[in-house]
C-alpha cells in the first residue's frame, strides 16, 4: 500500500490566524492596507529588533526589487550576487536592466565566500565598473559570514541588501538575519518557516528607505488630491487579509525555529554516522540557523558510488518528496552570459546536495519513515550497503 505523501514544507497555521483575517473581513479592510498590516509589520519590527523598520509587500521578490532600486542599481549596472541561491534573489536585478555578477559560496556556510567577492570587487573596479550593492543570501536559514562580507562592503563602500528569505528567526552572533544590510528581504511564501500564503518585506535600519518603498509600492502617488505620479511605482504591497495570517505566524515563530531545529537534531542523531552523510552545519557558536530546510551532502567517494540521486529516487519511491540543493546562478542558461567568481563551490553543493522534508507539520511517525528509507535494507540492497 502506497503510504501518504511526505512533502519538503507544508505550511502550518496556528490558533489565531482566522481570527485576524475575520477581523479584517469584519471590519470590511480588504485592501493592500489597513490595520493588519500595521500590525504584521510592527511585529516584525519588534521580532527582529535593533530598530529596524519594515514594509510588507507582496513577495519576497517584490521586495528586493524594491531593495535595488532604493539602492539606485540602474540599466548598465553591476551588482554582485551569491550564486547559489533561488532565481527570485537574481531575477531583480535583471528587472532593473542591472548585470548579476555571480559569487561563489565558501564551504563552512554554503554561503557568499567573502574571498570571491573581494576578487570580484577588485576586478570589475579595475575594469571601470564598480559594482552597485552586494546580495548575499542565508540560505536554508544558515546565516552567511557577515562580519567577512561587510568588512568587504564597508571597505569599498558598497552597500548590503541582504536576502534574508529563508531565514526569519536566523541569527548572527546573536542578531536577527535581515539587521545587517542596508536593506533586507524576507519571504513569506507557502513554504517559509512562517507564511501569508504569499507574502514578503523590506527592513532596514532607515526609516527613510521603509517611507520610499511603501510610496514606489502603491504606485508612486504623489501627494495630491488627484491622482499624479511623477515617477514609476508598483503595486507590491501587502494585503490586510494576508498580513491577518502573518499576525497568527508571528505568534508561533519562536516555536516554529524550534520545531525546525529539532527536525535537524532528530536527522543528525539518526543519519551522521553513516559514512558519506554530511549536515549543512553552524560553522561556529556565531551561527544559529532556523535550519529551515535540513540539507546534506553524499559524498559517493564515501558511500561505494551511492549519489544524493539515487537517494532522491529512493525517497521518491517511498513517496516522500526531497529537493537537489539549489542550481547555482551562473549554470542557469538564462545567466549563461553574466560574469562569475568562483571555485566550483557551489556547483560540487548542487551536484551532491539534498533538502530533506523539514516542514513542522512532520509527525515522529513520518519523520522516522524518511529516515528508515535511508536505512532500510531495501534502500541498501538496491544501492549501496552502509552498514
Ligand atoms: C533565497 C530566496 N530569495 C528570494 C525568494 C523570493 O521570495 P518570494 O517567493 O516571496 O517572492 C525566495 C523564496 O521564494 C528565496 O528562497
């Protein structure tokens, strides 16, 4: 009998999410603004602390849209961006008529490798061409090394929009992941640690910046009784409705970063002593990850040929979904043509990574049924033997 569908990251709603949407409902704001999003935003702004500002938006992308263009990246540009990492984090910069040049990850983080990008910095600025802003990512909840990257970026004084997308409740010798740029991104998307369905915000330490982007995210209206517009605007903010969800997560988040690290721990306890299983790992005490998704690495020197291929495939069979880690930016035929800084870092990451179910709807029983896949004796003979 086929069993139930395991999936890499359901949402999961809390108590009260219904009732801020029937507030919303209730007091008939059914729009991209009212009291929700208020709310959502504050509670974000609290969350995250050092005073930081928010502005809720639609998507994540929407947001780091936003982000460059606060930052002035224009047609003709450059901006230097983590490879490896979803398309939404390179895709804005296309949208502004900008270059990506493609950074390497370093092999502690999986993350921007500080080394690259000073490489980079240095090469584009010898060729005329200073770059515009710095896009590091924290991907799977693991922070980058941003003490490295913002030595780098305040030295060539180039500022930090940071994509913080799968990284809310992350933290960086002890401060939130989305403080540290000049601007940052966060996502609420349907698989997020917490979502609106669909959902993200700009934060930044600016308030200047928060007022400019939630202008240019309502269509840039002037403030004029009519309707003037002396420049070009979007329609990127968030609704009422969606930010009375938001309200809800916020209120388990502190609980959902421990659910998700307690998934990590469980697969860690059951899977890192097979030989040729290696954890994405907090490189230091400096590093706490929300470990959104638990990702790994098989290693076929170590396992006697067996590839995170076959044990996708293995999983699949046993009706639970996995994901290969990111296809790094610049081995994507739509970057095929942009620069790129690197080692093959991040290419040997995609070749042998894996993303396990990590959603905190997993129940022990499902839990242990993902891991007995890797185990199991069918899963040896048809592969490889661990024992
Ligand atoms: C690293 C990263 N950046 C940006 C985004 C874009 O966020 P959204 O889907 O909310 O547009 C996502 C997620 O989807 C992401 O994982």
């Amino acid at each position: 009998m086929v069993k139930n569908r395991i999936y890499l990251s359901l949402a999961h709603i809390g108590a009260h999410e219904q009732d801020f949407v029937r507030q919303a409902f209730d007091t008939n704001w059914i729009a991209p603004l009212g009291p929700n999003v208020d709310a959502f935003e504050q509670d974000l702004a609290d969350f995250l602390g050092n005073n930081c500002r928010v502005a809720a938006l639609n998507t994540g992308t929407a947001a780091l849209h936003l982000g460059l263009i606060l930052l002035g990246v224009q047609a003709g540009d450059e901006v230097l961006c983590q490879s490896f990492t979803f398309s939404a984090s390179a895709n804005p910069i296309v949208y502004q008529g900008a270059t990506p040049v493609f950074i390497d990850s370093e092999k502690d983080s999986w993350n921007l490798s500080p080394e690259h990008l000073e490489r980079a910095i240095k090469d584009r600025m010898k060729h005329g061409k200073k770059p515009k802003a710095i896009l590091p990512v924290h991907l799977y909840g693991m922070p980058a090394d941003m003490d490295a990257i913002l030595s780098i970026a305040g030295r060539f004084e180039i500022p930090v929009l940071e994509d913080a997308a799968e990284a809310l409740g992350s933290r960086y010798k002890g401060a939130c992941c989305g403080t540290f740029g000049e601007l940052a991104v966060l996502s609420f998307n349907g698989n997020k640690i917490i979502t609106t369905s669909s959902g993200g915000a700009l934060v930044s330490g600016k308030e200047s910046y928060i007022r400019e982007a939630c202008f240019l995210a309502t269509q840039a209206r002037d403030d004029a009784l009519h309707y003037q517009h002396s420049q070009i605007g979007y329609n990127y903010r968030l609704s009422n409705v969606l930010a009375g969800i938001g309200r809800g997560q916020m209120l388990v988040l502190p609980e959902r970063v421990a659910q998700r690290r307690k998934i990590n721990q469980f697969y860690r306890n059951r899977l890192s002593g097979i030989e040729g299983i290696r954890f994405q790992t907090e490189p230091s005490p400096d590093y706490y990850s929300n470990y959104w998704l638990t990702s790994l690495l098989v290693d076929p020197e170590k396992t006697g040929g067996l590839t995170r291929e076959d044990l996708r495939l293995a999983l699949e069979k046993a009706n639970i979904e996995s994901r290969p880690l990111w296809k790094p930016m610049h081995l994507q035929p739509v970057f095929a043509d942009c620069p790129f800084y690197g080692d093959g870092t991040s290419e040997s990451l995609f070749n042998n990574g894996l993303c396990l179910p990590s959603g905190t709807l997993l129940t022990e029983e499902e839990l242990n049924r993902v891991v007995e896949v890797i185990e199991s004796n069918k899963f040896k003979c048809k592969t490889f033997d661990y024992v």
